[in-house]
C-alpha cells in the first residue's frame, strides 16, 4: 500500500530537457572564447591572459556566490532559482552581444553571466531528487551533465567556424539570442515538483542547510570528493580555458584546437550517458569513480606530449570519456553520501571545489615553459589525479543506490496528465 503512495511522471523527462537546454546555453557563454584566444586578442588589442579572464571570472565569481545560491535553492526551490538565472543569462548573454565590440563591456557582462551560472550547476541533484527515483538519479545528473558538455563543444568548435563568416561580436550577438531563448523554455515549461513525490517520504525528507554543511564538513569522505571535483575541474577548465595555447606551440591552428576541444566533449558526452547510466543498473558508485580517474592518465600524459594531430585527437577523446563523464556519478554519490543533507547544499560545496580550481588556471600559464608549451603544468596535474584514484580506494559505497529494495513503478498515462 505504501508503493501507491509516490509515483514518477513522465513529465520528469520535459522537465530534465529544458533544464539541460539552459544548462547548454550558459556553457556556449562561458567558453567561446576557450579556442579563439589569439583571434580575440588581436580583435580587442590585449593579452592571452585578459582573454582568459572572460572564462576564468566565471570560477572567481562562482565562489562567493556558491553558498547564498544554494540556500536561495534549498529554501525557494530550484524552479524559482533556476528561473532567476536563466533571467540574468538572458540580459546579460544579449547585452554582451549589442555592447560585443568593447572589451570591458564585454568583462562586466561575463561577470553578469557569473552571477547566473550557480543558479543552474547548483541544481543537478535537486532536480533529480525532485523528479526522478533513486535509481535513475545519476542518468539524470548525467544527461545535465552531457548538456554542459554538449554546450562547451558547440562554444569550442563553431565559435572558430563561425568568426570566419562574421566578427566576434556577432557570434556573441547570436549565443546571446540562443541563450534568451532557451530561457524562456525554462520557465514555459519547467515545474517544481509532480503532483506526488518519487520516491518514499524517508527518502525525501532533507535536513537544514546549516545542519547539513555542518555534518558534511565532518565526513572525511566528502572531503575526499571535495578533492576529486578540485582535479577533476581544475584539469577540465585549465585544458578548455588553455586549449589554443597548449597546442599552438605544436603548430596547430585555432580551427584544429577547436576541434579538439569538441572531441573531449564528446568523449565526455559519450561517457556521461554510458557510464552514470551502468552506475545505476549496478547500483555502484565508487568502482565508476575509480576506474574513471585511471582511464582518463593516458588521455592526459597523450594531451601533454602527443606531436601528431590524430594522437591528440584520440588523447583527448579518451580524457573526455573517463574523466568528464564522472562528475555526475560524483554529484549524486554526495548527495546519496551527505543523506539527509539538501541535494542543493552537497550539489554547491562540490561544484564551489571545482571554481576554487581557477588558481589551477592560473597556476598553468605561470608554469608555462620557455617555449610557450604547458608540459611542466600537464604533468603536475597528471600527479594530482593519481592521488585523487588512490583516495577513492577510501571511500565507503552508497548505502542508499546498494538497496536493491528500492523500487518505483511509473505513474499511469492519467496521472502523468495532471502535471
């Protein structure tokens, strides 16, 4: 009898898609000028380092910003949060492509964007604990995460194809219309909840923000994951920030450096279906974690020395596939992990770890070598995600995905209809 009582919709899965797609918008804006560097700089007259800043404010406003959102989340919801970014996203995407021609009014637009971005990467596990029952939980992080990787490919590969044809600022005029957009899709068709919860009420019930980032600060093993998203972020936000610097001392052109940003999003696209999507049919978190932190050396160590261009293709496909593709495993392990912490709250503090990782950003062009390349920064890295797999070994399984007990039956077609 109590089965009846929480039912899941299929509306879950209009839901999800329209918070992937303002996902995708905010990561075109974040990186589109990840694989234009030196095109950009000779068209606003400043240094690599200046154009580096229009992604990396986006980790330095991050961290101020992580703790209030996630609280505006957990006490609000992540409809009303979600919306109010998508808001900003929109403003300030279309202003930063009317003012596109200006440098600093280009930097004080980022910065609005900013401000928008914690409101949607805070929100993975509050969604999925919302809509989704537990055992589809890491699919659905997984699927948000493959649109933030499906947006940073688009802001890779099209932005260098799409300068040819037009200036800098009219690209940044029509990422600005596609991110208005989609933010109206949001909150068209977004819902804060079904009409009855999926999952039983136990596994409902969250604790306080306060009381929960209290208890996860006592968990060794969050501090471990805490760890994990530091590397994981800091590798992926350096090699996106830094991709046309790091190959250009090869030889290869923005075009090809753009390309291959899109294949580490691919295989991370790839990876963020298969692997989440295996986690929770084997109801397993941590042997994912481990195997993903392994897989992903020989993609780095093939980024950091590889000469021919197919070599780095493959590098940087496999890094994409074994790395990238964990951060949603690891998000809905910490929530499951945190339990009865709000998702928001363990959602923030990981995502909070992986901006910290700016000073990552900052760290590989101090350490660039003579001859512009980044091979000393690459390896330092390659150290820290080796001890990042043998922390894992640390870390205790979920207890909450491990019960084979928890089981949900979809709702009836009459059901669904009410959301």
């Amino acid at each position: 009898m109590a089965e009846e009582k929480f039912r899941v919709y299929g509306y879950r899965w209009v839901v999800l898609i329209v918070f992937m797609l303002v996902n995708l918008a905010i990561q075109i804006l974040w990186i589109t000028f990840g694989a234009i560097t030196l095109p950009a700089t000779q068209y606003y007259g400043v240094s690599d380092l200046q154009i580096g800043l229009l992604a990396m404010i986006f980790m330095i406003v991050f961290v101020p910003l992580s703790l209030p959102i996630a609280w505006i989340i957990d006490t609000f919801g992540f409809y009303k949060a979600v919306s109010l970014g998508a808001i900003l996203m929109a403003v300030f995407g279309l202003l930063r492509g009317v003012l596109g021609n200006n440098f600093i009014a280009v930097l004080a637009c980022t910065i609005g964007l900013g401000v928008a971005q914690p409101f949607f990467l805070n929100s993975w596990t509050r969604l999925a604990a919302r809509w989704f029952p537990i055992q589809e939980r890491a699919t659905a992080v997984g699927l948000a995460t493959v649109a933030n990787f499906i947006g940073i490919g688009i802001g890779l590969v099209v932005t260098p194809m799409l300068i040819l044809s037009t200036s800098i600022q009219n690209a940044l005029l029509i990422y600005g219309a596609v991110a208005a957009a989609f933010s109206v899709l949001f909150i068209l068709f977004a819902r804060e909840a079904p009409p009855t919860p999926p999952c039983p009420p136990e596994m409902e019930s969250r604790a306080l923000m306060l009381v929960g980032l209290r208890s996860m600060l006592r968990s060794v093993p969050f501090w471990i994951l805490m760890w994990l998203f530091l590397v994981g972020n800091g590798i992926f936000n350096g090699l996106s920030t830094w991709i046309e610097s790091i190959v250009r001392p090869r030889g290869f052109s923005p075009e090809q450096a753009g390309i291959l940003g899109g294949l580490l999003l691919l295989g991370g696209i790839v990876g963020g279906i298969a692997l989440p999507a295996l986690s929770d049919k084997l109801r397993r978190r941590v042997p994912f974690l481990y195997v993903g932190m392994i897989g992903s050396i020989p993609g780095l160590l093939g980024l950091t020395f590889a000469r021919t261009y197919w070599e780095l293709m493959v590098s940087a496909f496999a890094y994409g596939f074994f790395m990238i593709s964990l951060a949603a495993i690891g998000y809905q392990y910490a929530a499951e992990l945190t339990y009865p912490a709000p998702e928001g709250t363990s959602n923030a503090m990981l995502t909070l770890a992986g901006q910290i990782s700016v000073v990552f950003i900052f760290g590989m062009e101090a350490l660039r070598n003579p001859d512009g390349s980044f091979t000393t920064s690459l390896l330092i890295l390659t150290g820290c995600v080796a001890v990042a797999a043998l922390l894992i070994t640390r870390l205790p399984e979920s207890t909450l995905v491990s019960n084979p007990s928890v089981s949900l039956k979809p709702a009836q077609p009459e059901e669904a209809k009410s959301v």
